[in-house]
C-alpha cells in the first residue's frame, strides 16, 4: 500500500516522497491508520520492518498544527533505542 493512502497529512506525505518512501511496510499499514484514530496500539515486527515510522508519523501528524484533532501521544515502550532510531529515520537517513 502506498503512504498516499494512509490518510497522512500532506507535509508528511511530502517529506516521505522526498526522502524516497512511497511504499508502506505490512507493519505500517496495520499501524498508522489506529494509530491516527487515537487508538493504543503494541506492534510487534522483524528488525528493519518499519517499527519507527510507524509510530513516529502519527507522533508527527499528532504534533502537526494542521492537525486539529489532537489524541494521546503513542509511544513504543519496548524499543530501548527509540530516540537513537528517531534521530537517524528523521536526520541521519536524509539522500544527499
């Protein structure tokens, strides 16, 4: 399934074409959309499936001032790495 389905915001949907990502991983698209709606969630994937993204991108539209709806934050508790992941899906993992 492609992001542009996922019902992300545009800015985000922006910033994933741009760094290369059209295509959503099986963990992605099981987990954005109630992610997106508010709901908790605990995901459960291989190492490298997407985890991240997963829940960074409702984390972002959550945050986002176009996003009006405003629900509880989702944070994925059992990844001990999790900022370290963060800073290298959103700053090192950038083309240049």
């Amino acid at each position: 399934m492609l992001f542009e389905n996922l019902n992300i915001i545009e800015p985000i949907q922006r910033a994933l074409k741009t760094e290369g990502y059209t295509k959503a991983t099986p963990i992605q698209v099981k987990a954005i959309p109630p992610l997106l709606e508010g709901m908790d969630l605990l995901g459960c994937a291989q190492t490298g499936t997407g985890k991240t993204a997963a829940f960074a991108i409702p984390i972002l539209q959550g945050l986002s001032s176009e996003q009006k709806n405003l629900k509880g934050r989702q944070v994925p508790e059992r990844q001990r790495l999790l900022p370290y992941q963060f800073y290298r899906v959103f700053h090192l993992n950038k083309k240049t």
